[in-house]
C-alpha cells in the first residue's frame, strides 16, 4: 500500500502529513494524499503539461478532454508556455458545468530556476497566477 507520509530521506521530517484514499470518478480510481491536516485530498495522477501543443484552441480542447475524463490534477510551469490556456480552459469547464468551480482542481506549478532570485520570486509567481487565472497558491508563507 502507499505511504502514510512520503520523505525524500529517512532521517528527513515527512513532507506531507495525512493519509493516501482513493476517489472514484469516470478514470476509476485515482490516489490522492491530504498534505496537511484539515485540507483537501489532492490527486496523485496529474495532467503534465510540458509537451503540450503550443496551438491555445488544441490545448483547451486536451484539458477540457481530461477534465471530461475525470482528471483533477493539472501540472504546468512557466516554461511550459502553457499556464495561460490551461487556465483558460479551466475556466471554460466551469462555464459548460464540467466542474462546479474552480475550487474542483488542483494545479501545481513551478518556480524556474532563471526566477530563484530573491527579487524575482513574488513577480514570477504573480505571473504565474495572472496567466492561470488561479488566485490560490499553497505552501508560502511571508517570511519563509
């Protein structure tokens, strides 16, 4: 069975706290993991986004396929060039009523290495959140 907690490194403090369920939809049964006590179970089994096609009406038409398909989870990155029309798409499942809100997925992005600088790090994420139309992001804290 999965792990209640997952570590990079034995003698590591977990990383995520809360225990592995499954949730059926039309994919069948897909993992998820609570990260922290009191949130929502997130899907293990995410939508990449890196090789996309970079024409935005076939993203849209792949992601609003996925969410048909009963996927949750949506990776991405600046890199990708993707944030905008996977966000945009997201939006567009809610207009049609395949997801009730926003609130139904989960999107994990990533910092680029180019943006790791101190100064840098708000305005990319800034971007990032314009682009995806996302408004949430977990795990920042001010002064962490």
């Amino acid at each position: 069975g999965a792990p209640d907690n997952l570590s990079p490194h034995p003698l590591s403090p977990p990383i995520f706290t809360g225990g592995v369920t499954e949730r059926e939809d039309m994919a069948g049964s897909i993992p998820e993991m609570t990260l922290a006590p009191g949130s929502r179970a997130m899907p293990l089994l995410a939508l990449g986004t890196a090789s996309y096609p970079h024409d935005p009406p076939a993203v849209k038409e792949v992601v609003l396929h996925a969410i048909r398909l009963g996927y949750r989870h949506f990776d991405t990155a600046a890199l990708y060039l993707s944030e905008r029309h996977l966000g945009e798409a997201i939006a567009q499942a809610t207009r049609l009523g395949l997801l009730s809100s926003r609130a139904d997925v989960f999107v994990t992005s990533k910092l680029w290495c180019s943006d790791a600088h101190r100064e840098l790090v708000l305005p990319a994420l800034r971007t990032t959140l314009e682009f995806d139309g996302l408004g949430v992001v977990f795990g920042i804290r001010a002064g962490g």
